[in-house]
C-alpha cells in the first residue's frame, strides 16, 4: 500500500475541522434537532462468523488458513476493518512491512481511533519512514484534535523532514481548536508561532496567531502579548487597532472629540473581552488630548508615539516627545529611539527625527552605520549636503559593503559637483566584492562625463560580461558569425574553446547580486553609446570587441539584427573583411534592400578572397530580371576588366530599366573597350560611348546638369578629344550649379575638379598663365 501525502492529509484535517464547525452551528440554530447518525461498518452474521472463526484458526496457529478466511472476507465486503486487523495480526512476526500495510489498511477503514494511528505512526518510524509516520499522526489528529502531545509530536517530525511551512500551519490549527479553558497552552503557541512568522515577516499569519489569545482568553494578557500584537499591528499599518490596543490593556489614555465636536472619553482600562469589530471600524476624528504614565513600559511608550505619528497627530506627538527623550536612556533603548525616529521620516519630520538621532550618533552602543545612514537622510531632507555627506563617509567608513548609502553619497557628491569623489565612491572591487550591476552603471556614466575614457569602456565591459561571453582571440569571430541565434553562437563558442583544450568559463570571473537589475533599454543604450565613442576614438578593434560579445548576449537577443548590423559596421571600419562579409551574407538573406547591397558592396571591395563570387553566382539564378545584385555583378566585371560581360549586363538591364546611372556606365565600359589595344572597331566604340553618355546627360534631372557636363568632360578628356573636354569643363565652371548643390556646395560641387582638370589640360599644350589663373581662381584659398 503506497503511503498517502501528508500535505494533502493536512487539508483533509483542515476540512474535518471545518464540518464540526458547521455542524455545531446548524445544531444550535436547529433547536437542537436530532443529527443523523453515520452507520457503523458491520459484518453480517454469517461473515461474523467466519471471522470470529479466522481468528479461531490464528489463536491455534494455523495462520494459513486464518489468512485465507480473512482474504474471503475482503472480498465480499472490501470496507471491513477486522479481516485487516486479522491479517496484520497474522504477519506481525515474520513479515513485518506486510503487517504494517494491513494495519494501515484496517486504520483508514476505522479512522477515528486515534491510539491506533498512533502506534502505526511508531511503528513507521521504526520502519525509517518519517512521511508515513507524518501521515500516521495526521489522523491521529483528526481522530483526537484537541490532544497537544500529538501535535508537538508532529511537529518535531515535520522539523526533521525540514517542513518549516506544514510545521508552522500544524500548530496554527491547534491555536484555533483549542478552547479559551486552555487559555496558557493557547498563549504559548500563539507567541511562538507570531515570533516565527515576524522572523520571515509574514505579519499576516503571526495576526492570526494573536488573535486567538486576545479573542480566547483576554484574561491571560499581560504587556507581553501587547507589546507583541502591537508590533504586528504597526508592521500592517493598523494604526487604529493599535491605538485601542494600548489603551484597553495599558494606563494610557486618549481623549477622542467626534465630528459635531461633542467630546467623549475612550474607556482606558475595559474589563472583558475586547470587541474587535468595535475597534476597526471606530471612526477617530480627531483626538483631543491623550497622556502616557511614567508606569508605562518604554517598549509600549514608543509604539503610542508612532502610532500617533502615523495617525497624523503631530501636535500631540510633539508635546509627547520631549519627556521620552529626555527621560529615556538612549544606551538602552536606542532601538526604540531609532523606530520613532524612522516614523517621523516616513512624515517628512526631518528635524524632529534629528533630535532622536543625535543621542544615537553620539552614543557607545547605536553609533551603527544604520543609524547613521538615517542621520544622513535627515541631513538631506533638511537640505544639508555638507553634513549629509559627513553622515554618508560615517556609514562607508562603518559599512564599506552598503551599496545604497555609496550610491546617495555619490548622488550628492554629484550635486556639488565633484564628480571625480563620486566615482571614487562608486568604485568596487571586481576580484572581492559581490558587483551591484546599478552601482557601475552609474559609475560608467560618471566616468563618460567626465571624459575619463579608458576606465569608461572598463567599467562598461564589465557590466556587459554579466550577459555577454569574453572574446579572447579573434579566432573565436568565426565562431559567433556562422550562426544566426544565441544558443547557437554559444554551443559554437564552447566546442572551438573544448577544442583548443581552453576552459569553457573565466577564471575569476566577478560575482554580481542578482537582487538589482538594470532596464534592459538603458543597457543597450549604454552599448550603443559605447560604439559611437570607439568610432569617434577610432578604437575599431575595441569596437569590434564589444559588438561581437553583445552577440552571445541573451539580454539582448531581441535585437539580434540591430547588433549583427553594428558588427558589419565594426568589421568595415576594422577592415575585418573575411568576417563582415560572413554577416553581411546574413543580413542578405533577410533583408534584401537597397543599402544591405551596399553594405555588400563595400565588403567586397576589401575582401581579399572570392567567396563572394560564388554567393553571387548563386543568389543571380534566383533573381529577377533586374535586380542590385545583377548590377553589382556587372560592376565586379568592370572592376576585374572583363567588359564584354559587363556590358552585356548593362545593356540587359538598360532594356528593362532605363536610368542616368546605367547609361553612364555603359558609356565608361565602352570608353574602356575602346582604350584597350588589342580592341577592333575604336571609332565605333567610342561613338557609341559618347551616345549613351548623352543619353546620360539626358536623362538626368536640373540638379544633376552640373555633374553630367564634368561627366561629359572627364570622358572626353579621357580619350584625348581634349577641346570638347575643355568646352564641357567650362560648363561645369560658368553654368548655374542649382540649388541642391549650392545647399550642399562641400559635398556636391564640382568645379574645382573640372578647374584642376583645365589647368591639366593648359599644362600639357604649355599654356602656364591659364592653368595659373584657373588654380588661383578656383582652388587656391
């Protein structure tokens, strides 16, 4: 028989108690009506019989025969207990784990014996097996639910099998069975049970707990209990109930006015039970007097002045509060100090709680860097930046590893101005100290404004190696660019460093608290800037770096494209080509746009292999007509000086696309066919360059005027018809150059090549005055 979970036997008791509950109720509001009784489990005659003669046979030792009536039993009524009590009986000797079955099968079938459930439960435990003795006692408390001995029985098993939750909730439920006559064992458990619930700050059970004390026996409350419910009370924030809690059970007293200004006063001492629903929902108006007796403990006395505190009774808290200090040792009771003075705090009281702080600074005992980071934010609120700052270097001297107080005081440092002190506060130790990812990521943008560099792109480093795998070598590049997800990129990384026999992790790699987490958007903006800055240094190979370890990055998987982009860019300015073009091929793949041929275009222009051609080839039979990559492809024939397939693209192209830019390049594939030397037909040639190059010149726009005419020129010049050249030139120099390049003059204009090209021209016929003239006109400044 597999042995039931003792959680779920935890609810059934819950449940149990519940319907007696219920069953008291519905008999009390019946008049006392008859309660329809369950029947008892019986044996028919006959079959009583029979078991009376099993157990006959067992008593003369024939236990095979005893076990055979027993099984007949079963199976004609599988729900009687006794053929089960018989059974273990039979194999208590040599088969005791058989036996303990039986047993537990014969104690479901009659589960109100608690003694029964109790010698299982040993029974189990000398057997080795806690869960089922957990279980055993379980029923034996639902069986006797006011016996205490098994609970705290249980209770010591459950904290053996390490069941702190089903512990604690075990003697919860005998807190709420137990009657008011047991009035000490119900303080008792009560107590304990509030004491480890405020130890794991569950407020709201350790209520619960008390609650049974002051709802149950009101006559056993001592300061004790008060002191404790009303610590509970003001964890919660129940400032009301607080207040009738003190003044029920202690001396204080409070004067209460209501809304038609009528006064009344609150009873201070009430004998009897006090009415809970009474004290929440009392509406407090306004309280118009109160006093706390020197007989009143000074733990009780701190709770009231809180109380009234947080209840916006500032006038009476202040009259109250002069008497506690001055009579009060702050050696002893700092604690208490402290609380008020945290209460005051939270209300904007920044010097009334300087007035409780300063004993505490000044004293042997609570001169703690806690109290002086309290001193310090009341430094703060008070506007005082200088002393604040004095408090904050009191609480890095006292706690160098308290990271909020290095944060303010860095934060106020900032205010002053002194941005160098606060990065030196911010600072931490990679190889000792546990790294707060928020600390050095406000210390990295301190150390970018204030232009400190080569720390700004440590700093940084280091907080992206919480996410981001260390690039070791650039051999480890190949590794992250064949892949397109992280994951992958990963298992890649981790197979080339098994294969070169390296280790998979960093040796002493910081540690970082997990508690603290920064906006992943502010993180990668911190990447971004971080690149901008590399570029603008010119630090290409750090830029690299940094972008391809953001690449391993689970953090920022979800702008995997934007990142494969910055690595293309960092592979271009680091004239990395073999591995920008491995990206470069991703980004075609998905986005096959205008400036992703661009890119390609670039990367092939410094690529020092021909892998791209056979990517090309590839991708052209899977193209359209006409495409980039169709034109790319006739520009690498130009380059490589293969012009008739070059020209045979272009004029393809042409055909189905007319435009200015292929015109102009059928015309340069001609001019170059017709340079060659061993070419035939020149005249031809050349008379068809110069027809595509004023087709050219035709179909370009107003604005492009200028450029066709250098255009123009530049071919002329070219082919030595040197005075067509010129007269093109001058055109570029004399004609209107329009408005978009007179907007963009740096980046557009053309007329001090076409000038340098006539003084050229001038040189070479010895015409020195006019190439002179035309060099001082238009280049010379």
């Amino acid at each position: 028989m597999n042995c039931f979970t003792f959680r779920n036997d935890l609810e059934n008791e819950e449940a149990e108690i519940n319907k007696t509950v219920q069953s008291k109720t519905s008999k009390s509001q019946s008049g006392g009506q008859v309660r329809h009784k369950r029947k008892k489990r019986t044996l028919p005659p006959a079959l009583q019989g029979l078991m009376g003669e099993a157990n006959l046979r067992y008593a003369r030792g024939d236990t095979e025969l005893a076990a055979q009536i027993c099984m007949e039993i079963i199976r004609q009524v599988p729900s009687a207990p006794e053929p089960f009590h018989t059974l273990a009986m039979i194999y208590e000797s040599d088969q005791p784990e058989k036996s303990l079955q039986f047993a537990l099968i014969a104690a479901h079938l009659s589960p109100k014996d608690a003694d029964q459930w109790v010698r299982l439960a040993n029974m189990s435990l000398e057997s080795g097996n806690i869960k089922q003795a957990i279980t055993c006692f379980n029923k034996a408390i639902q069986a006797n639910p006011k016996d205490i001995t098994l609970y705290e029985t249980r209770a010591r098993l459950l904290d053996r099998n390490g069941d702190k939750r089903a512990y604690l909730k075990g003697f919860l439920k005998l807190v709420h069975q137990l009657d008011p006559e047991d009035g000490q064992n119900i303080i008792k458990y009560a107590k304990m049970l509030a004491k480890r619930y405020m130890e794991e700050n569950n407020s709201e059970q350790a209520l619960e707990a008390m609650e049974n004390i002051f709802s149950k026996c009101p006559s056993f409350i001592t300061l004790e209990e008060v002191n404790i419910m009303t610590e509970i009370l003001i964890a919660l924030k129940k400032f009301k109930r607080c207040l009738n809690i003190l003044t029920t059970y202690t001396s204080i007293w409070v004067k209460y006015k209501t809304d038609d200004t009528q006064e009344f006063d609150l009873i201070t001492k009430k004998s009897g039970n006090e009415k809970k629903e009474e004290s929440e929902d009392q509406n407090i108006c306004e309280i118009d007097s109160c006093g706390i007796p020197d007989d009143v403990v000074v733990d009780l006395k701190a709770k009231f002045l809180i109380t009234l505190i947080e209840l916006n009774q500032m006038k009476l808290a202040e009259s109250l509060l002069p008497k506690f200090y001055f009579n009060e040792n702050p050696e002893i009771s700092g604690d208490l100090f402290l609380d008020i003075a945290e209460a005051l705090m939270g209300k904007k009281e920044f010097k009334q709680a300087l007035m409780l702080l300063e004993p505490l600074v000044n004293s042997n005992n609570y001169s703690l860097a806690a109290v002086w980071l309290r001193h310090a934010e009341c430094w703060v609120g008070c506007k005082d930046l200088q002393k604040a700052i004095k408090s904050y270097e009191v609480v890095k001297q006292l706690s160098p590893q308290h990271l909020g107080a290095r944060t303010a005081l860095a934060k106020l440092y900032q205010l002053k101005g002194q941005y160098n002190k606060a990065i030196e506060v911010l600072h931490q130790d990679p190889e000792s100290d546990t790294l707060d990812p928020q600390v050095i990521y406000q210390r990295t943008l301190l150390l970018f404004k204030v232009k400190r560099y080569d720390e700004y792109f440590q700093s940084g480093m280091l907080l992206f190696s919480r996410h981001c795998a260390n690039i070791r070598n650039k051999v480890e590049l190949n590794a992250l660019t064949r892949a397109y997800v992280v994951r992958q990129r990963l298992e890649t990384l981790q197979l080339h460093r098994l294969s070169r026999g390296e280790k998979l992790e960093e040796e002493n790699a910081p540690s970082f608290l997990n508690n603290t987490e920064l906006n992943e958007k502010k993180e990668f903006l911190l990447l971004l800037q971080m690149c901008k800055l590399a570029c603008t240094l010119k630090k290409y190979g750090f830029l690299q770096r940094i972008c391809f370890s953001a690449l391993t990055s689970k953090r920022f998987e979800k702008r995997n494209s934007h990142i494969m982009f910055l690595c293309l860019l960092s592979c271009i300015y680091n004239n990395d080509s073999y591995h920008g073009y491995n990206i470069v091929r991703q980004i075609i793949r998905v986005c096959q746009k205008p400036n992703s041929w661009n890119l390609l275009n670039i990367i092939i222009q410094k690529a020092e292999d021909c892998r791209h051609n056979r990517f090309i080839m590839r991708l052209l039979g899977r193209e359209d007509v006409f495409s980039y990559l169709n034109i790319m492809h006739a520009n690498n024939c130009l380059i490589s000086g293969t012009y008739k397939y070059a020209l045979n693209d272009y004029i393809s192209l042409f055909k189905v696309v007319p435009s200015a830019l292929l015109a102009l390049l059928i015309g340069v594939t001609l001019l170059q066919m017709s340079c060659q030397k061993l070419s035939a037909k020149k005249n031809q040639l050349v008379i068809q360059a110069i027809a595509f190059l004023k087709k050219y010149a035709q179909l370009r726009n107003e604005d492009g005027e200028q450029e066709a005419c250098y255009n123009m020129g530049r071919a002329f010049h070219q082919i030595g018809l040197l005075p067509a050249a010129v007269h093109f030139y001058k055109l570029v120099l004399n004609k209107d150059s329009g408005d978009l390049i007179k907007k963009n003059s740096y980046l557009l204009d053309l007329r001090k090549e076409a000038a340098f090209n006539l003084h050229l021209i001038y040189l070479q016929s010895e015409n020195y005055l006019l190439a002179r003239m035309y060099l001082e006109n238009y280049i010379t400044i």
